[in-house]
C-alpha cells in the first residue's frame, strides 16, 4: 500500500484558491462554475466555507501543539506537566546566580543548558534559569539559579560546589553571593527544564543515575565501581569527599535505594583513606637563619597539603612529583632520603592496632605509592607529622692525585678504578664525619684503597692533594704521616687523576 500523504495545514488564502480551482473544473460530471470575481455568489460562498475551514485549522494546530512538552505554553504546559505530577512553580523559591570555570581559557565554546543542576552541602538543590555558553578563550561565566523546591532560608556565598551532572570542560562551580527568596513566578522555558529533568530522573539503573543521587545531595567526587573485586551482581558507590557526617551518609544511601537496579546488591560508604608520611633532607643554596627555615619548611608543607587535597579517588602518588614540590622553592636545591628510611610510606587504620605500614603492597620500587580503587591518598600530620630535615648547603672537597707507577704496570681502566676507590674512602669518612668533629683520613688508608685496585707491587710513589672550597685550605698528603680532614657538609668530589710511569707520563 502507498503511505498516506503528510497533513499540510492550508491558510484561508489557500483554501479559497483550493475550492475555486475544484469547483471551476467540473469533475465528476458536475457544472463548472467559473465565476470567480469579487463579489460573485460562486467566491462569496467559497470564502464563506473556506473562512470556518482555516478558523478549524489553526484550531487543530493549537490543539496539537499544546499537547506536547517542547511547543505548550501557558495554562496548556500545565496540563502537559500535570501528567508528570508537577506544577508550575509560583513565588517564593530562592534564586542568585552561580559561576562556573576551568583553570585554564576554554579551548572551545562549552554549553551550559537551562536546567544543569547545582549542589552543595546541606542546600537545597539548584538548577540553573537559562541556557548559556562559556565562550571559547574565557575561564569564567555567570548564570543565574534557583532552587528547585519553593521555600527555604537563604543560602550563603560560596555554599555551592558541585555538579551532580558534571560538564566536560567545567572545574569549578559556586555561588559568589547569598541565594534569596525571589516572588518571580517560573517561565515556560524553566517549567519545560524541570519537566525534562524529571523524565530523565525517572531513568534509574544505571550508572549515571546513581552518580547523580550522590551528588545531588553536595557530595562532589562519587565514583561508581561495578561488580567489585570480580563479584558480579554487586555495584559500590565510592564517596570520595572528607568528613562525610553520618546523618548525611545515611541520606545518600536511602537516595542511591531510590534509583538501584533492581536484584543488584548495592554497597555505599566513604573512601578508606590512606595516609603517607614524607620524609626528605633537603639542602639549601646557602646558609639562612633558624627563621627563615622555619618558613620554608611551613611554605613546603602548604604546598604539599594542598596538593594531597586534590587527589581524587583511587589516583597514585608519584615519587618524581613529590620531589619537584620540594624543589620548587628558589632556595631548596637538593631533596633526598633520610638513611634508609623511603621518601613517602603509606599508612592505614588497623582495628584496635592503630596505624600500621602497607608500603610491602602499595609502596612500589621506583617509589611511588598505588592506590587501590575505593581507596584514596592524603596527609594525616596529626599522627604522621611530615619529616623535612633542612641542612646549609654542601661544600665541594677537591681530591687531585697523583700516582707514578712501576715501569710496565698495565693501564688500561685503571684511572676509573682508581677515581672510584678514592671517591668511595672520601664518601665513607664524610658519612662519619660531626658537625663539629671533622673526620680524618691517614695516607696509608688512601694508600690502601689504590693499591687495592693496581696491586701493592705496581706504586712506585702516590701524592694526594685535598683542596677545601670552605676556606681554600690545601692538604698535601704523600708519606705516612699525612692526613686529611672531611668536615660534615663537604662533598667529596675526585677532580685530576694523573698516572705516570717510572719513565713519564702514561
């Protein structure tokens, strides 16, 4: 069978013109009439019926129109909304505006549509009144919200905080000023959002859907992980904000009950936190009073506080970027372990054990600490105090050496074996050295250490110079009376080693 035409809605213009030509060409055996000039019986009456006939028209069409969402308006989209069981929002709802931005310039135009919901903690929840777009090369936009429920006290500046559908390309989202009661009745348009909203509400199941309950109540960082370890059939919700009262817990939990698939066990509750103690020994550029080490050190700890307060669920901690932290003050300019302990070791609560170590399954070689999913990282300084030993910077000791060696000796690697033997005796008496009790070196140990790597046979005669850069202080040391000093913060560094053979040069 042929497919029925399209209605076409015709005008009065166009039924008049419709009725002539039909009643002018006399099909079907009847008479034609063909006048059709102004005043003629034969136009007089088409007119007549073809008036009723476009009035009935844009009848229909009214009524067609008001029966959907997108094109009702009026007393008609109340009806509409009324199959969803809402109405029309009248005075008495609070209303402000909210900024939303990003770090850095939007790379491109971000749309922000009428209706996009806005939480915060212990709020009502908010939606915003019209459609607006973040231009490309801005970071900042202001659009105006109101609550989505009538009443209530008003909502103090920065409250809210969160999307419960968040858009990509939006960081941050608040209220710069106090949310308060409006008497503007709700638009058509804003009637249509809230109507659209609810339908998508009514979508429960799924992973979005259980998103959007958690955040719909202020929590800003929800994370939906489905069949757990493997488990199938099970779904748990993550809620990674801190300080999570009880009384709010248990909301989310009766919210998250609202839109669970059915058959599917749900689990929800907080991240368990880990906790990482840093310990690093930091060196300085040059030597600075008690005071102002004291203000590095607090400078270090706010910029590492703040960066573990935005480590979001189950992210890892990464060894190099702790170091850079460290070293990104202009006087800091070495960062290492202290001994043997590792630069970051996590921490987790034990029941009725306290905090114990779990570096043996989250602290990893190259000395990054994993997060497991559910689980999230952070500072706990009240009981893992951050450990930042801050030292006057180190000073180089110069070590030349000369070594003449017993004609026919072979040579070959022998000046790297020889760098490193004096390096390691040098670095040994530094490690041992106080801060106010130099360690000493004889000749016969530096003598010992060569002759270790060329033979006791092979030195015919060997001549150390130990160059000091804190005062330019030379020690020359090259019979068995000879003897060097490394104070505490020198740094022992091999500089000219020379070989030369009974006869000359090597």
């Amino acid at each position: 069978m042929p497919l029925d035409r399209v209605f076409i809605k015709k005008d009065f213009a166009g039924v008049v013109d419709a009725l002539l030509a039909d009643i002018g060409s006399g099909m079907g055996g009847r008479v034609a009439l063909t006048d059709a000039n102004e005043g003629s019986v034969v136009r007089t009456l088409a007119e007549a019926f073809a008036r009723e006939l476009a009035v009935c028209y844009e009848q229909l069409d009214a009524v067609y129109r008001n029966a959907y969402l997108e094109s009702a308006a009026g007393p008609a989209l109340d009806n509409v909304v009324a199959l969803l069981g809402i109405e029309r929002q009248c005075g008495g709802h609070l209303e402000g505006t909210a900024l939303f931005g990003r770090g850095q310039p939007a790379p491109e135009d971000i749309h922000i549509p009428l209706g996009t919901l806005v939480a915060g903690r212990d709020v009502p929840l908010f939606a915003t009144t019209a459609n607006a777009v973040l231009g490309k090369g801005e970071r900042q936009l202001m659009v105006g919200v109101r609550a989505v429920e009538p009443g209530g006290n008003t909502v103090k500046a920065n409250t809210l905080a969160t999307l419960p559908r968040p858009i990509a390309g939006i960081d941050t989202v608040g209220n710069p000023g106090d949310l308060v009661l409006r008497q503007r009745e709700e638009t058509d348009e804003e009637l249509r959002a809230r109507a659209r909203r609810l339908v998508q509400s009514s979508n429960t199941g799924t992973v979005s859907a259980l998103e959007q309950a958690a955040r719909s109540l202020g929590i800003q960082e929800v994370q939906v992980m489905e069949n757990p370890g493997g488990r199938p059939g099970e779904v748990e919700v993550i809620l990674g904000d801190k300080d999570i009262p009880a009384d709010l817990l248990e909301e989310v939990r009766n919210r998250l009950e609202d839109v669970r698939p059915a058959g599917i066990v749900l689990r929800c509750g907080p991240a368990t936190p880990v906790f990482v103690q840093i310990t690093a020994t930091l060196t300085l550029n040059a030597e600075l009073p008690e005071k102002e080490q004291k203000d590095i050190e607090k400078r270090l700890v706010t910029t590492l506080t703040d960066y573990f307060s935005r480590l979001k669920v189950g992210e890892a901690v990464r060894e190099a970027k702790v170091r850079s932290l460290l070293l990104g003050h202009d006087a800091v300019v070495g960062c290492g372990r202290t001994g043997q302990r590792p630069l970051l070791e996590p921490f987790v609560w034990q029941d009725g054990n306290g905090l114990q170590s779990v570096a043996y399954r989250a602290l990893l070689g190259n000395g990054d600490v994993l997060a497991s999913p559910g689980e999230r990282i952070g500072l706990y300084p009240e009981a893992l105090p951050l450990r930042l030993s801050i030292e006057p910077p180190k000073l180089n000791l110069w070590v030349d050496a000369n070594l003449t060696l017993v004609a026919g000796t072979p040579v070959n690697g022998l000046q790297a074996r020889v760098t490193n033997a004096l390096k390691d005796t040098f670095d040994k008496a530094a490690h041992q050295a106080g801060e106010d009790a130099p360690a000493e070196i004889a000749y016969a140990a530096l003598h010992d250490a060569v002759a270790a790597v060329t033979g006791e046979s092979a030195i015919a005669r060997l001549r150390i110079t130990v160059i000091h850069e804190r005062d330019g202080l030379a020690e020359e040391l090259d019979d068995a009376s000879g003897r060097a000093h490394v104070a505490a913060r020198e740094q022992p560094m091999p500089r000219t080693i020379t070989l030369r053979a009974e006869t000359g040069d090597v």
